[in-house]
C-alpha cells in the first residue's frame, strides 16, 4: 500500500529569488537535488520554458507525491529515487551530460515533520524513526538503544553543539530500551537542568536534529555532492543552496570558498603565485528570506541562501 499522503504538504523556500537568480542560466538541464513536493521545481518549469529538471530525493513518498504533481510537463521533469550524492549515477541513468544549474534545499520537509508516523518531530509520540528514505534499515531507534554512550555524546556535540551532550546520552543509555518519540523527549528534558529547560525551545530539539543528522548522513554526504554539481554544471550555470543550521552553512560556505580561489593559499596581500584557478564567482552570500515570508511561513527564517555561477 502507498505511504504517500493525497497531499504532501511543503511549503518551498524563497521561490521567487531562486526563480529569478535562474532566468538566465543557459537552457538545457537544472538538478533539484532534494525535490520533496516540487514547489522548487514546479515554479521553474513555470517560469523558464528552456529548463528539464533532474529531480533527485530519498523519500519515496516525496517522488510518489511530485511525480503525480510533475505528470503535465512530462519529459520536462525526470525524476530518480536517488540521494544527492549519486549525482554522476542519476545524470549517467537520464543520458545527461551537463547541467544548467544546480538547486539543494537542505535538511527535512515540513511534510516530513508533520507526519507524526515519520519519528521526526518530538511533537507527535510515535515510533522513532527519522528515515529519510523508508527503504533503509536503520532507524533512530537503532542508534539510540545500540550505540555507545560515547558515540550518542560524540553525535550529539557534532550535528547539534548540545552542551549537555553527556548528560543526555547518560540518561539515554540509562534509560534503554527507547522505542518512540515521547520516550526520547521526556529522557532528553530531565536530563537538561531545570534553568536550562525554560529557555531557548523545547529541551529536546537538538537532539532529535543531531539523531537526524547522523542518521541520514546530510551533512557527510553534502561536501562532494556540492563539488559535484559543480564539476558538472556548465559555464554560466549556477549552484543554489539553502540551508538551515550553522552545521549546514558551514560546509556550504567553505565549498564555495574552495571553488572560488581555487584553493588559493597565497597570502591575501600579494598577488596568487601558486597557479590556483577559480571555478566559480560568488552570486549570493548568506542571504534571507524577506520579512514577508518570514512572517507568512515562521519555517523560513532559519534559511541562508548562498549561490556560485560557474565560470
């Protein structure tokens, strides 16, 4: 039976300025890495009658959704059950050679948090799980109640900078076995001291962010496939990415970084004497959604987008 709901529910993040930072790509093919319901993609299509998408996500219910909503422009939209990082497999399968440009909407979909049954969100009690892709075998579950109490600290500092990452994974380890949502949170919260736990959200949220996080990969698998999209984008073809933790951005920031001097170490002041060559310019820098979106769509205000033209 379909998991897919009669509506996947995403509300896309600023549209109008990827759509208008795409106009004058060269025509041909633009990668929608993490395709979800196709909002990105849809308003593409609309705007830009010389662009195909390649459209890539892990979540089968997200391609069962988006291939329905996608059907009208037919051989326009090609769309993979493939994670971003077998960006070469999914051109080679789809007889592309090069790419227009290139478009990552980072982190999780608001369908995916609002789908209690998913195990994303603490604010639904449900089985923990948090799979992006619903093909895999290992769920949060398993790295909570198998890994060591050092490896759960260990993730906890790295894909949340949670300063109580000890307490925590002591209190998960004293706890085991854990089997949904609200067995998490609760843990999560008592571990957190009482000042701590009145302030800056719920108690649990890096946590189910950092358990995420490793589990799905997302910020392992993000350095190659942003230089892959790279590689393969032609010139004057751009690579938009959003993100939506500093984790996130960090990696964004200094892949683009490396493509722009070409890995350039010379000192800033004298002239490049090392033969670096820049691969891309840099187009956009950390920037916002507009106070308007913000305020229409509060999943927004978190969101930096940094884009690169390919030179």
């Amino acid at each position: 039976m379909s998991t897919a709901p009669a509506t996947f529910s995403h509300d896309p993040v600023m549209v109008r300025e990827i759509t208008e930072l795409f106009a004058n790509v060269p025509d041909g093919v633009v990668l929608d890495a993490t395709l979800g319901g196709a909002g990105h993609t849809t308003a593409l299509l609309n705007a830009h009658p010389g662009l195909r998408v390649l459209g890539l996500d892990r979540d089968p219910a997200a391609l069962e959704a988006s291939s329905a909503r996608l059907a009208p422009y037919g051989d326009r939209a090609m769309l993979q059950h493939r994670r971003f990082d077998d960006l070469d497999v999914a051109m080679s399968e789809a007889g592309i050679d090069e790419l227009s440009g290139a478009l990552f909407d980072l982190g999780v979909s608001s369908h995916q948090f609002d789908s209690g049954e998913r195990g994303f969100s603490y604010r639904h009690d449900a089985p923990l799980d948090m799979r992006m892709d619903t093909t895999e075998p290992t769920t949060a579950a398993d790295v909570v109640n198998q890994a060591s109490e050092g490896e759960i600290a260990h993730l906890l500092r790295e894909y949340s900078d949670e300063k109580f990452a000890g307490r925590i994974a002591r209190a998960i380890v004293s706890a085991r076995p854990i089997l949904t949502t609200a067995e998490l949170a609760d843990i999560v919260a008592s571990a957190i001291p009482a000042p701590a736990r009145r302030r800056g959200g719920h108690p649990a949220k890096r946590t189910f962010q950092a358990l995420r996080i490793s589990l799905n990969k997302e910020l392992e698998i993000l350095p190659n496939a942003i230089d892959s999209a790279v590689r393969r984008t032609r010139s004057g073809g751009r690579v938009a990415v959003l993100s939506y933790h500093s984790g996130e951005d960090r990696i964004v920031k200094a892949r683009f970084k490396q493509h722009a001097t070409g890995g350039c170490e010379c000192l800033s002041h004298l002239p490049c004497g090392c033969g670096a060559l820049s691969t891309v310019r840099l187009v956009r820098v950390a920037s916002k959604p507009s106070a308007e979106e913000q305020l229409n769509n509060p999943r927004s205000t978190s969101a930096r987008l940094r884009v690169a033209e390919v030179i």
